[in-house]
C-alpha cells in the first residue's frame, strides 16, 4: 500500500523551497527566488504557506538599508520532509 503524501510538501515549489532548506542552515529570500526562479509574489505566498504549517521560520531584517528575509527549516518542517521522503519511497518499492 502507498503511504499518503503530505499535500503541503507535494506542491512543487513548497517542495523546492524545503529541498533547499533541507541541505543549509538557512536561505535568504533572493537565493530562494534566484534558485527555484518562482515570482516574489509565489515565493512569498508559498513561504507563509509553510510558515503557517510550522514548517519553516522566518526571520525579518535589515542588510543596511535593505530589508532581508531569511528562512529556517523547523524540526517539525525537517520531520515533516524525511516523512514525506519515506512516503515517496514506498511508490518505487510498493512491497
């Protein structure tokens, strides 16, 4: 039997952005938007998506004059993706 997926990972730039943030301490908004080439409007909505899920933090500040938003998997977001991960595994592998 497959395992279910989470619908929240399973959209493809949530899944980007937590790919990313699975592999460093953090990102700044630029380098996410840079790397998975999203609009800042989807970018920004998918981010609260997953903020609001507990999945990542976010961290507003200054870099001189410029606003910075820096973005952290959480430990629940981290479960969340090996989860999702595993549940992958059991669609190429199903017995």
């Amino acid at each position: 039997m497959f395992k279910p997926l989470d619908p929240l990972l399973h959209a493809e730039l949530r899944l980007a952005i937590m790919s990313i943030l699975m592999s460093v301490e953090n990102a700044d908004f630029v380098f996410l938007r840079e790397t998975t080439g999203a609009s800042a409007g989807n970018l920004s909505c998918q981010i609260d998506k997953l903020e609001k899920a507990g999945y990542l933090s976010v961290q507003k500040t200054f870099s001189g004059k410029r606003p910075r938003t820096i973005c952290s998997a959480t430990p629940q977001g981290r479960a969340a993706f090996a989860l999702y991960v595993e549940a992958l595994k059991s669609y190429t592998d199903p017995l």
